[in-house]
C-alpha cells in the first residue's frame, strides 16, 4: 500500500478560532494537523452529500441555484 504526498495548505483563523482549535486537538488526543485534516475531510464528505448548513447562508442560497435547485 502506497500512501500519497499530502499537499500542505494554510488557513487563517482568528485567535478565539484558534485557541478552541488548539483546545479541541489536545482534548482529543489529536494533533493540530491531524485533527485539521479530519475536519477538512468530514466537512467537503457533508459538502459532497449536499449538506451546506456549514456555508454562510448567502452563499449557501448562491450554490443551491447554481446547481439547479431551490435553498
């Protein structure tokens, strides 16, 4: 079994963000960067069955037509 290069990405949170980021990683027993890549992984899995509650409203509305259907 051959495992693929993970590609590094950055994401900019503010420090309240952050601090329950850091918080939630430790809690779990995860570090920052594996607890990041499952998040990242559950959220575009939600995204990809259609769940945008996560989107701000707006752009959830905005993607919905896109696709052809009503939010």
């Amino acid at each position: 079994m051959t495992t693929a290069k993970k590609q590094p990405i950055r994401v900019f949170l503010d420090q309240e963000t952050h601090s329950a980021f850091l918080i939630q990683a430790g809690t779990h027993n995860r570090t920052p960067s594996a607890l990041g890549e499952r998040l990242i992984q559950d959220g575009l899995a939600r995204l990809k069955a259609g769940d945008l509650s996560a989107l701000d409203a707006d752009l959830a509305t905005d993607l919905a037509r896109s696709q052809g259907s009503e939010a």
